[in-house]
C-alpha cells in the first residue's frame, strides 16, 4: 500500500479534503440514521439470514 508521504506535495493537496466537504462530513456524521423502504432496520432476525461474502478459512493448527 503506498503512502500518502511518497506522493508529490501537488498530489496530496489534490487528495485533501477542502474546508467545504470537511463540514459536510461533519454535518452527516451528526445526522440520525434514517431508515425506509429501500434500507430497513436490520434486525436480529434478519441479520441470522446474511451469509458471509468471505467464509472463514480453517487455519493449520
């Protein structure tokens, strides 16, 4: 994975949030979860039908 210190200052600065959308993902980090029809509330019940997009590799022990 490279580092962000690797890059041209040119580079980082393009990558850098600016101002404005650093207040945008401030505003939407304090914003409630808001839930409908296309996105319901997962609940207990529902969450037991996921299946693992990864399953889990048995390891040599």
């Amino acid at each position: 994975m490279a580092s962000t210190a690797d890059f041209p200052y040119e580079v980082r600065q393009e990558l850098a949030f600016t101002e404005k959308e650093r207040e945008e993902l401030e505003r939407a980090r304090t914003m409630p979860i808001s839930f409908d029809e296309d996105c319901p509330e997962t609940t207990p019940e529902r969450a037991l039908k996921f299946k693992r997009v990864n399953p889990v590799r048995k390891t040599a022990q």
